[in-house]
C-alpha cells in the first residue's frame, strides 16, 4: 500500500475536481461527462485520504460487476495496487475478509457498507451514484464516514428527487461539474462521428410488431380514462420493443460493420447475451481477433478478457449491456450498438467509452442500428441535440451485404 501512486499525470480538470472536493471536507458529487476519467479523479482522492488518514480504508460501492471488474483492473493498472490490497464483495464472487480497498456492488453495499464505516475511518465512493438514491440501496449510504465521493455524469434523477433527498445529504453537494463542451475543449474526449444505420425487420417479425402497435392506442385511451394505471401500456410498449432488440438483422449487420473496420479496436454492444455470443462466434469464424464480456462468464476469465482487449491481444469485443457503466479502453475507435434500450442514460455511457483520447486515434465512429420508425425518431431528436459537436450520418444496411455472416 506504500507504494500506491498514479502511473501517469493527472489532467487539469481532475486537479481542480479535487481541489474542490478538499475545500469541501473531502466530500461532495462531481458531475462528470463519462469518458473524461472520473475514476483517475476518485484515485487521487484515494491517495489524498490515505495520506491525511494513514489508519483509514476505502469503501468503494458501484451498481454492476462489470464496474466492479473495471476498477478492479484499473486500481491495478493505474496505481500499483496489488490483490491482497482490494477485497471484493458481489453476489457472484464476495471476499471474507476486508482490505485497505473494499470493492462492492450496491446490492451487497446495502449491509456492507455501513459495517465496514463502522470499522476504521472510511472513504466512501459511490460511482455513478444516482443509482445509489432509490430507497433500498440507499442503505449503501449509511454510517459515519471520514470522507465522500459521488460519481455521475448525470446525478440527477429523470422521476424523483433522489439527488437532492438522498444523495446530497449523504454524499454532499455537486463540488465539481465537467461536461461534453469541456471535455471537447480541452481534448479529453476525441471527436466522433454517428452512423445510424437502419436494419429490415424479418416479415414474421414486423408482423408481430405491427400487432402490439395495435394495442398501444387501446391501452393509451383505457390510462386516460383511469380503467388502466398504465399497466397495460408499459407491457404492450415492453413487447414491441423487445421484438425490435431482437431483430434477427441485427446479427449479421453488426458482424458485417465490424468486418469493414477489420483491424480496429471495435466494441460491438447487444442487449442479449445469447446474440452477443452468436455475433462473437460468427466473427471469430470469419478469423477476427474477438473475444466476449457478458455477466454469465466467470469472474476471473471476464477481468482477464478485460485486459488482453485492453493491452490490444484482441481487436474487438463484443459485450452485452454488463459493460455500459464498466469499460475504459481510449485506444477503441469504432462502437457498434446492435440493439439499445431508450435510455437517454445509456446511450450517454455507451458513447463516453467510445470518446476517450488515445495516441494516433483522429476520431471515433459510433454506429447504431435501428429497425423500427420509433428508432429512427429517437436517433434523430438527438441528432439535433448533438449537431454541433458531431457528423451524424444515416444509411441503410443492404441485406446481400450481410449474406456471409448468417
């Protein structure tokens, strides 16, 4: 633990990020565009709350074991942290005993957190701390701690007031806000261009779509009418968008995209873990350098697929919705989003692991398959948001391109 220090130079943001958060007692939020690197930002804290409390440790609560498997490689890698050094604690892999770094999911953070405050003095970071404010895992929250740190590139909360009833007053207020513009300025993130690339829905499919289509109005009119609470419309909408996520058009698209930027970093997202696989077995038939990231591979084997796409040993990665808040790989130039949900959230964390700078990287390409009208219409309002920061291109994918990968 002697040795800990960061491996490279600390950019000027996060300098002033923990400027802030010292004038503040070591505690507070910072609002951070994702790409920028808030996890460096949360390692000089570490640092910096080890030195004032040499006898304290740090407690460490994030909602995923993907994030979990990222900060466990990045401690590592970033600063010189070994394995006896960091304890984790999940549901699939939980560590008896504690460490000067404790690593935990929020659903395990629930009890664990608070015993562990309970132990030393405690440096508490909660890492995209708006998932930390509904009322079950803000038990995470509790106990005395020496020190806070809130991470999130959007704290807010879209249907409560989880930011100002529950994460301030555990975490403190917003101490520190970074967003795209900045990140843009100071050449954090790289520059990027949106390829929106329209998919066919097979006939059977379109079909099945077109019939929960039918149901919407229904349902819309029974809610207005107080027959419904709304039930009938979130299931009917649910329906139709799993039939657009699992376009079977999807597969083959995805794996003809990244055949066009064979020999480049590429990330190809899915939201099923069993296309994902099929994408990776079609690549990996086609002699591409892949490997896989999903929640249903173990532990040890997903940090090791981890590092070797990091250290460059693959060129792609096909991953499921396990690493949306859970990747930092700046030499990755080229994202493909198979299939996506409509959160505004996600879209904004799949694009920040795509926009992180790296030597000889001029820009990076994000492309996102669509099938539906609905889709398109979503893509397009934020076209027009993004416009001035961002190409965004469209095209529709031509069926015969993608004969070799069925």
């Amino acid at each position: 633990m002697a040795a800990w220090r960061l491996t490279h130079r600390p950019r000027n943001w996060q300098r002033e990020a923990l400027s802030r958060w010292q004038k503040q007692g070591r505690s507070g939020i910072a609002q951070v565009v994702t790409g920028a690197g808030k996890t460096v930002l949360a390692e000089l804290c570490i640092l910096d709350f080890l030195e004032a409390t040499p006898e304290g440790h740090i407690v460490i609560v994030v909602p995923t074991v993907a994030l979990l498997d990222q900060w466990y490689v990045d401690l590592q890698e970033d600063m010189g942290a070994i394995e006896t050094d960091i304890a984790t604690f999940s549901g699939g892999g939980r560590t008896a005993r504690s460490a000067p770094i404790n690593l935990m999911v929020l659903n395990t953070a629930r009890s664990e957190a608070p015993r562990l405050a309970s132990e030393k003095p405690t440096l508490l970071i909660v890492d995209e701390c708006h998932r930390a404010a509904s009322t079950e895992n803000a038990k995470a929250l509790r106990g005395n701690h020496a020190a806070t740190l809130g991470l999130s590139a959007t704290p807010e909360r879209q249907y409560d007031e989880g930011l100002a009833d529950v994460l301030k007053p555990a975490l403190g207020d917003i101490v520190f806000t970074y967003g795209y513009d900045d990140a843009r300025r100071d050449g954090v993130i790289s520059d990027f261009v949106l390829v929106n690339v329209g998919v066919s829905l097979l006939p059977e499919e379109q079909a099945l779509y077109d019939d929960l289509s039918k149901k919407i109005g229904p349902a819309v009119r029974a809610m207005k009418e107080g027959l419904d609470d709304g039930q009938r419309l979130r299931i009917a909408l649910q329906k139709r968008a799993a039939v657009a996520n699992r376009a079977a058009m999807r597969v083959p698209v995805s794996c003809w995209l990244a055949d066009k930027h064979r020999g480049e970093r590429t990330v190809i997202f899915h939201e099923e873990i069993a296309a994902a696989e099929r994408i990776h077995q079609l690549l990996a038939d086609s002699g591409q350098n892949v490997t896989l990231y999903h929640s249903r591979i173990a532990p040890a084997i997903r940090r090791d697929n981890l590092r070797l796409f990091r250290s460059g040993a693959f060129q792609s990665l096909v991953s499921c919705r396990a690493l949306d808040e859970g990747m930092n790989v700046p030499e990755t130039a080229v994202g493909i989003i198979a299939a996506s949900t409509a959160s505004t959230r996600q879209r904004i964390q799949r694009l920040g692991r795509l926009l992180r700078p790296a030597e000889g990287k001029r820009q990076a390409t994000v492309y996102t398959l669509y099938a539906t009208e609905v889709e398109q219409k979503r893509l397009a309002e934020e076209a027009a948001t993004l416009e001035a920061a961002s190409e965004v291109k469209w095209q529709e994918a031509n069926t015969g391109v993608a004969k070799a990968f069925h």
